[in-house]
C-alpha cells in the first residue's frame, strides 16, 4: 500500500528468517503501558496499568455507569433515569457483557440481544415514524419498534485439497413493525457489539498515519485500496476521519459513547442532546417525561468515556513465541493478510488517557475502510463507506472471546462460528488472498489459524 510508514513496512516485509524470530515487545498488544496480563473472563476489564488515584475513580464510576441499567423517569434513581422511549438495551454492558463482544441470535425467535439494526432510505435518510435504528424495546405504554428473526442457511464448500467446510448464511425477516411498514427500498445493516477494550488507541493514531496507509485508488497496483471515512464530529462540530465503529463512522471514543447512549438506551447527552424519535413518535411519545437534560450529567458521562478509554488490552497468549506460530504468522503475512491487518502501528498524543501516548500497539488493523464483496455487503452507504466497504476488523484480542463471551462468533454480523469461516467469507479487494489461502496445504491454513489463537 502507499507510502506505508517505516515500522509498518518492517513489520509486513520481514523475511522468513525474520518473522521466526520473535519481535521485541510482541507479546504487549497495546503497548507496555496499554496491556495486562489476564486470561480469565476479566480479560477485557481491566483500567490500563498505573492510572493516578483520580484517573481510577473516574474509571470505577465509569464501569459503573457502563454496567447498571437505566430505568424509566420519574425515578428516585434521579442520576439514571431516563430511558427510551425506546431502546435496545436497559445498559451497556447489556450487549457488551464483561466488556467483550457480543453475539446474533442462534435460533429463530431469540432475543436479539446484542445485535442492532441500522435503517436508512437512499443512504442517510431515515425511516419515517422509525429513524435510523430500529429499537426493539420500548418503555412501559409504548409499543416497540419492532424485532428481526434471524435464520441460516449453511452453505458448504470444498477446499481444493478436497477438505470440506461450510459456511452459514444469515437471513433477516422484520415483523412485529409497531409504526407501520417499511418504504419500498429501505436500506438496513446489522451489527453486532464489539469489544470495548484497546479502543481508546484507535483515537490517538495520527491522520497522517491513516492517510499514509490508505490508496484508495490502489496507486501501488497491489489490489487493496483502503480508504479513510469522513464522518461528523459532533463533539468537535466539524468533519474528522473516522476511526470507531464497524465502518469507522464514528470520530472518536466520546462521539461512540455518547451515540451508543442515545441510540441504543434513549439517554441524551452534551454531546448527543436530541431523543432520537421520528415522523408520528415525535407528537405521540416527546411530552413523556424524561430524565433531565440532559439526561446523564456531564461528569458521568466523561467518567463513561474515560473508563472506555483506559479499559487495557490482555497481552499475547503465552505461546505467541512457539515455533509453530511464528511460522504461522509468517503465513498470514506471505498470504496477504498483512496488507489490512496491519500488524504494527505507532500512537500520537493519546488526550483521553495521556500514558498511552506515544506507543507501539498491535491490533492486526489499519482502521481502513475496504471493498469485502458482495457475500458481506449489507449494501447501505454510512459516511463515505460504500455498500460494501467495512473497517478492517481489529483483530487483537480474539483468541479471549470463548473465555470471556463463552462464543468465537466473527464478522459484523457474527456469521461466522470461528476464525476459519471469517476468512472464508473475505472477497472484493481480498480475493485473491483468500484464493490463496484456499490453495494452502490443510496442515498450513491451520498453522495461520493457530496464529490467530494467540492474538
């Protein structure tokens, strides 16, 4: 890719010899001050080494916030009331359990639980009498918004050594639509909750870096052309590159906190003032009462947005040395993998959580938005992401989802049941290297995928 910054490069481009031999650091995925050591269920919990005393209240408050519920106003719980009318969640810890990631529904009418669905007609325009998420709670006298059956369909394949797989295709029918039907041609895109751990990074890597990774016109021939999204800054109230978010469309740690209480929970904001409600719901449902305004103090709001901020990133499975892996992640890097999943990036002024400034993290992404394909298109623009276009996933931390979400379900919409299955479902801009991972010998895709294992 363009213009790849000097460490990035040296870590993409090592030879064999190179990448068999461990990296100095390697086993600190956010850094030495970004990462614990933690494999229990914690493993996504835990406030970054060495905060002051002050910088840990705000963090224990903070978790607070994220893990009790809200409930509806009037209250005597004055400083968390005020949810709805309509929400997907009572808290956010709710579809971010123990601040992991979050999981769709196994079997036709389960709860969506920790899967939401963005609407929108002709791109950004919202759905009448439903705006641009639909909830599928509503408060006491106010009917919801209306759910989504998920169902699969298995899809099975052959590798050309003639190992067979099977990949499952989600189906979603919308029923129970509280506020009447969906315009012909409505747009939708499912997401499940990511992890919330080693996102408070992702603000501090410079513009520069992003616009140095990106070649949105593949200038270098190689077939990827990531790009950065423009999105708006509502905190800062102008244009920014987005680097949160499934399609990086949203500027930053406190835009995502303040837009994940506002749309997800019905809690306004400073940052996020307005009840998100739309077309007849504005009339039937604005006079109810609220929970002030805004409706969590400002305080507690940047509590929430510190503890997002400085929640660390769990090290390296002890075995990320072993011979076996490192020859692995050779694999991941010679297939092309490497050219999104960016191994290594370098970290500015962190302004949210200042001892994570200036450091060396490894999130297996370059925050980039890429053309994946038609199978994973849920063909709805967000920002200046396309239809088909999703941010490189961060792939650190993976190998803790079992141990602490009790699943290994990959992807935006959580298809995929493992590792194997989110690379199988790769096309567009990585086509060729998902070929190539398919042409592999059964004994070297498992090398790639015992690599995996350790992030």
């Amino acid at each position: 890719m363009a213009a790849l910054l000097s460490f990035a490069v040296t870590s993409c481009n090592k030879t064999i010899t190179d990448v068999l031999i461990p990296e100095t650091g390697e086993e600190y995925s956010a850094g030495i001050n970004g990462t614990v050591t933690d494999e229990t269920s914690n493993a996504f919990g835990n406030p970054v080494p060495r905060l002051s005393s002050g910088d840990n209240d705000k963090f224990i408050v903070g978790n607070s916030f994220n893990r009790n519920p809200w409930v509806t106003a009037p209250s005597s719980t004055t400083g968390r009331d005020g949810l709805g009318p309509f929400f997907n969640a009572t808290a956010c810890a709710s579809c971010h359990n123990l601040d992991g990631r979050g999981k769709p529904p196994s079997l036709p009418g389960e709860e969506l639980s920790s899967l939401l669905f963005r609407l929108s007609l002709s791109g950004d325009i919202e759905i009448p009498n439903y705006g641009k998420q639909l909830q599928n709670h509503g408060i006491n006298g106010v009917p919801e918004e209306g759910t989504v059956q998920v169902t699969y369909t298995e899809m099975p394949g052959t590798y050309p050594d003639g190992s067979t797989y099977s990949l499952r295709k989600p189906n979603y029918t919308f029923i129970n639509l509280g506020y009447g039907n969906f315009p012909a041609g409505f747009m939708f895109s499912p997401r499940v909750a990511p992890k919330m751990a080693g996102t408070g990074n992702f603000d501090a890597v410079p513009d520069a870096t992003l616009l140095a990774l990106a070649d949105a016109d593949d200038a270098d021939g190689d077939g990827i052309s990531g790009k950065v999204n423009y999105v708006w800054d509502n905190l800062k109230q102008k244009q920014a590159i987005g680097r949160q978010g499934w399609k990086s469309n949203t500027a930053s740690i406190p835009n995502q906190v303040a837009d994940a209480f506002v749309n997800d929970i019905g809690i306004t904001s400073y940052i996020s003032p307005d009840e998100k409600l739309s077309g007849s719901q504005v009339a039937l449902y604005s006079g109810l009462p609220n929970g002030g305004t805004p409706e969590i103090e400002t305080g507690f709001l940047n509590d929430v947005i510190f503890y997002t901020a400085a929640l660390a990133m769990p090290a390296r499975r002890k075995n990320f040395n072993a011979p076996d892996i490192l020859s692995g992640k050779q694999l991941f890097i010679t297939t092309g993998c490497a050219k999104c999943h960016t191994p290594l990036l370098q970290t500015g002024t962190n302004e949210l959580v200042p001892q994570l400034s200036n450091e060396k993290i490894r999130p297996y992404s370059d925050l980039l938005l890429h053309d994946m394909g038609e199978a994973l298109a849920d063909n709805r623009p967000d920002g200046q992401a396309s239809g088909t276009e999703w941010r490189t996933t961060p792939l650190w931390g993976m190998s803790y989802y079992q141990t602490v979400n009790n699943h290994t379900f990959l992807l935006h919409d959580g298809r995929a049941r493992n590792a194997e299955e989110a690379i199988l479902w790769h096309g567009g801009e990585s086509q060729k290297i998902i070929d190539d991972f398919k042409n592999l010998s059964k004994a070297d895709r498992e090398k790639i995928l015992n690599f995996l294992n350790t992030l």
